[in-house]
C-alpha cells in the first residue's frame, strides 16, 4: 500500500520558484528493501497513471512472490498492475497515448499491448515470438510523437522500429550510444555517445531522417545523460560537474549550472521549468530551476542512493528509484 507524507524542501541558496510554498509531499509506491535489485529507470505513462519500473534480476512482486524485472503500477489505485520476468531490463518507455510499452532487455526490443497486455515481438517462421532486431547491447528506448514507433539506442548504433507492422531500419549506423531522447513534438532526438572522441559531445538530429541539425560542444569531460526541456532546448549532465542548457536546433550554449558531483541521472520536466538530477553515492535529487539555472533545493527522505528519474508528462510528479528497490512520487513546485 502506498504511503504518503510531508517533506521539506531544503533550499539553497535560499532559492524557490516563486509559486512553491517550501513544502510538499511524497509518496512511498514500493518501499525500501521490498526488492534487494536496484531500479533500472522508470517510465510515466499518459496523464501520469501508469509507471513502468525496470530492475535488474530477482526484483520481488510482494503481492504474488513472482520474480520480476519489469512493472507496471497504477498510480491512481496504488498497486502493482502486473509484473513481467522479460531478463535484465535496461530501459522503458510508454508510447504517447499510453496503449503500448516499450522495453529494452539483454534479449533485444519488445513491446506490450497495455490494452490485452500481450508481450509483441518479431514472429519466427515456427511462431516463437522474439525480440526485435537489435544492434548489440541496447542502453535506452523512447517514443516517437506519432505512432507505435520506437528508438533504440545500444552499442552498435541506433535502430527505429513500428510495432504495428514489425517494420524495423537502422535509424543512425554510429557506434556506442550511451542515451537518448525524443522532443515533445518528436520533430528532433538527442543523443549521447560514448565514443573516445565525443564523450564530451551531444548531438541533435531530426527524428525522421536522422540527419544532423547540430553538435553541443562545451563540457570539459563525460556526458552522462541527455534529455529535451521543452520543445526547442536540450539539457546535458557531465561528469565535469555541470548541466548545460542548449538551443537544440542551432547548439548554441545558453546556461550552465554548476552541480555535486558525480551526476548520474537527468530529468527535465516537459514545460522546461524543472531540472531534476541523481548523483553517485547521494540519496537527495537536486532541482534546478531551468530557466536561470537556479538551484531551487532538495528533494531529501528516500534513504539510498537515487538510481532513476522520471517526471510526469503533466509535470506535477517526480518519480525516483533507488538502489535499495524503492519508488518514491514527490509532489512538484509549480
């Protein structure tokens, strides 16, 4: 059962958003030491109903004592919907109408029907069910704004693939893609790669074609995550202990926001209002506020180290999971 209660924003540099009161509340979905697997990420799904929760191997379903590694909570009725045993699940995401879930595991791409939760694969001429085509060792999912079709980033490259009729491409043909993301609108795709050359490097291309619209250059080490504030600009988070704002189409550098180290994990709320960033070894998120860069305090009460980010398509909730298996729901300034 989830459990909710006060917390406090801890302010730095005694800066809020001008609507935020200074406290708020949060929302214990899985509770600490339910499961002894970390949480791998986490996906909202439409009007925040839904949350997907991906661990890694022998996570506990409390309610059934099945082992699971990929879940689906309701969020409205508090409670695990279904539990999936898929293999290591690296990555989820929830299409923008909410009916299909995509996943990424150590055996390719899949989806689920969230409509008669059947798990969809590529069909084999014997009628076994596999996963899609994939390049090597696949790192993150997301949606493109229209229709059943998904990104796949991994170790080979990045593939695109449509659920409705199997239809499969290699979308960028460019080695080691660390992370991704599609922008609200699904018109442009950040992304990261872990080349030697362009740890230090994000880029941008149009989510139809994959042709480059620009480069952001301007950390000085690793870039660790990626994702899109708003329609038209990108955040970074390096381990050179900064996040960096940028004007996607033209990868002009608009701000930069000194942060702890070492970042883990980023989310940007979709107004492009909020900036919420993990750290190594820290069980607080530290928001930001997007726009000045401001730090706007600490979101302080789980317990253990912050393993994924997710904020609500609404932008009213934050979803965290950390390493000792809990997902917690904060309340968002507005």
């Amino acid at each position: 059962m989830a459990k909710s209660r006060p917390f406090t924003w801890l302010p730095l540099l005694g800066v809020w958003l001008s609507a935020c009161s200074g406290t708020g509340s949060y929302t214990i979905l899985v509770p600490p030491n339910q499961a002894a697997a970390p949480v791998r990420d986490l996906a909202v799904g439409r009007h925040g109903k839904r949350l997907a929760m991906a661990k890694a191997l022998g996570a506990q379903a409390e309610h059934t004592g099945e082992a699971w590694e990929l879940g689906v909570w309701s969020v409205a009725e508090s409670k695990l919907e279904f539990g999936r045993a898929p293999g290591e699940v690296a990555s989820a995401a929830f299409s923008p109408n909410g009916n299909m879930l995509a996943f990424v595991s150590q055996d390719g791409l899949w989806f689920i029907d969230m409509n008669g939760r059947n798990l969809l694969g590529a069909l084999g001429s014997d009628g076994s069910v596999s996963s899609f085509l994939h390049m090597g060792q696949l790192r993150r999912v997301r949606f493109m704004a229209a229709g059943p079709s998904a990104l796949a980033c991994g170790s080979d490259g990045v593939v695109a693939h449509r659920a409705s009729d199997s239809l499969q491409k290699v979308w960028l043909d460019k080695p080691e893609c660390t992370a991704l993301d599609v922008s609200p609108d699904g018109q442009a795709v950040a992304l990261v790669f872990g080349l030697r050359d362009e740890r230090n490097l994000a880029e941008v291309r149009y989510g139809e074609t994959g042709a480059l619209i620009s480069q952001l250059s301007g950390h000085q080490d690793t870039v660790i995550d990626i994702c899109f504030t708003g329609r038209t600009q990108v955040a970074t988070a390096s381990r050179d202990n900064t996040i960096r704002v940028w004007e996607a189409h033209s990868g002009q550098s608009l701000r930069v926001i000194p942060i702890p180290p070492v970042v883990t994990h980023l989310a940007c709320s979709p107004s492009g209002r909020v900036l919420a960033s993990a750290h190594s070894n820290d069980p607080n998120i530290h928001l930001w506020d997007a726009e000045s860069g401001a730090p706007l305090g600490l979101a302080h009460g789980q317990g253990a180290t912050v393993t994924a980010l997710a904020i609500s398509p609404d932008g009213r909730a934050l979803y965290s999971g950390a390493e000792d298996g809990s997902i917690f729901m904060w309340s968002l300034p507005r």
